[in-house]
C-alpha cells in the first residue's frame, strides 16, 4: 500500500514537473520546444522506471543468493550427510536445498543418492563413523600428503567406499524393520520359514559390510605405520649430531652400529609404504 502511494506521488510530482517545464519553455522559447519537451519527458520517465527496476531486481538476486548461501552453509553445518561422489555441483546443492524449509518439495531430489546418517539405527551409525574415521586417518597422513601413496586413487576409492557403506547401511536398516515388524503378533511356522532365510540374508550382508569396515581400518593402520617410518626417517637425519657425539668419545663401533640401523631404516620405510599400497588395492569395490 506504502508503495502504491509513493508511486503515485512521483507519478503526480513528475506530471507537474513535465507542466511547468513545457509551460516555461512555451514561455521562453516557443511552441516548438514545449512540444519537443513533452514528447521526451515520457521517455526519459520511462528510462528512470526500467533503471529502478532493473537496480531493484540486482539488488533483490543479490540478497537472495546471500540468504541462500548462508541457509546452505547452515544445512552443512547441521545435517550430516554421506552423498553419493558421482553427484554434480548443481545436484549437490539442490540436495541443500532439500532441507531449507522454504525452499523444500514434497519429495527431496536425488534421494537415492544420500544418506542422512541421523535415520540410521545406533549400531549402523557406529560402523559409518569407523568406516569415516578410517578415511580421515588417511587423508590426515603425512605419507598422503608428500603423495607417497596413490592420490588419485584415494581420492576416488575412498569417497566412494563411504557412500557405499553408507548406502548398504540404509538399505539394511530398512529391511531389519520389514522382519520385525513381520515377527511382530502370531509367528507360525509358515512365516518363519519365510523369514529365517531373510534374515540369515541379512546377517550376512551385516558381517559382508563390517568386513569392509574393517579393511579400511587395516589400511588405515598400514597408513599410520607408514606415517611412524617417515617419522623415523625424518629423525635419522638427526643422526649427524650422535656421530659427532661418538667421535668425540672414539666409539668406533657406536658409529657403525648407528649407521648400520640407518640403512635398515630406509629399507622399513620403503616396506611401509609398499604395504600400504597393497594395503589400498585390496578395497577394491
């Protein structure tokens, strides 16, 4: 209402404006420049409303994509989730937006595509968080770092393994509650001979999934290994300094037993690494 009014009011300012401006140069210089000012004042008033809005609708997209952005960062900071890697940027974000209420539809994009790890019962969140912990011990690596593994792959492999963790985890989650609520009421035989091989299904996909978990956490611990050799490596440069010590003292024999441990470290950390490289290779999906 406020801004009908003010439109009104420019609108009534700008036909008095245009009135004595055509009545002054009437005045001044003739018919011939009132009549050219009163063909342009529309026009230049039509130019003055389409830069208003064109200004007005910058501004609006502007804080739009502010507020978007802020609910977006909101939504990462406070809903956990594990997505499929294969997502593009524009899926990932419609996915976002999936949990912005404002902005949500009846059925969230890509829902096959992403875990909401707080649905998962506890003892599935609990193997999602070892299978995620191990990952982490991977990329937190100084071996991964000084890419004295394979980056690439561990890029991809990894991500990828958590998704499908994840993924399984959801599934048998779901499935677990179709045999309780089976079992639930008057169980016969007929209906356990139904559901018994089900469930045995299910036990095995369980401990297929926990065998997984425990692969990454074998690979993880190879990668720490690695980290501990380069660690060793690293104070073997130190050794200068106690061969000075053992000079000094004319231990001949310290000197060689120290360089002695020198060479078998290079060997150990060349070992590290080469099993945590196999190590890697078995997570195959």
């Amino acid at each position: 209402m406020a801004r009908g009014w003010g439109w009104a009011l420019a609108s009534l300012a700008a036909s008095v404006g245009v009135l004595l401006t055509g009545t002054t140069l009437y005045v001044r210089l003739g018919p011939l420049a009132a009549v050219v000012a009163v063909l342009l004042a529309p026009i230049v008033l039509c130019g003055f409303v389409v830069v208003h809005d064109v200004l007005r609708r910058r501004a609006l997209t502007t804080e739009e994509q502010h507020r978007l952005a802020l609910e977006r960062d909101h939504v990462r900071r406070t809903v956990d989730l594990v997505a499929d890697p294969a997502l593009t940027e524009e899926e990932r974000l419609a996915v976002l937006d999936s949990f912005i209420p404002r902005l949500a539809q009846a059925a969230a994009p890509h829902r096959d595509r992403f875990v909401v790890v707080s649905e998962l019962p506890a003892p599935a969140r609990a193997l999602l968080a070892r299978a995620r912990r191990a990952v982490n011990v991977v990329y937190r690596s100084q071996v991964m770092h000084r890419r004295l593994l394979d980056g690439l792959a561990n890029e991809v492999l990894l991500p990828r393994q958590v998704w499908e963790i994840a993924k399984l985890l959801r599934m048998q989650a779901q499935l677990q509650e179709e045999q309780d609520r089976a079992r639930q009421g008057v169980v016969t035989p007929e209906l356990l001979a139904v559901l018994e091989p089900q469930q045995k299904a299910l036990d095995r996909s369980v401990a297929a999934v926990t065998a997984r978990v425990e692969g990454l956490e074998r690979y993880a611990r190879r990668v720490q290994e690695a980290d501990a050799a380069l660690r060793a490596r690293e104070a073997l440069d130190n050794n200068d300094k106690y061969r000075e010590l053992l000079a000094q003292t004319d231990d001949a024999e310290g000197m060689r037993a120290l360089a002695a441990h020198g060479d078998a470290l290079e060997e150990t950390l060349a070992k590290s690494v080469r099993e945590a490289i196999e190590a890697g290779q078995t997570l195959a999906l």
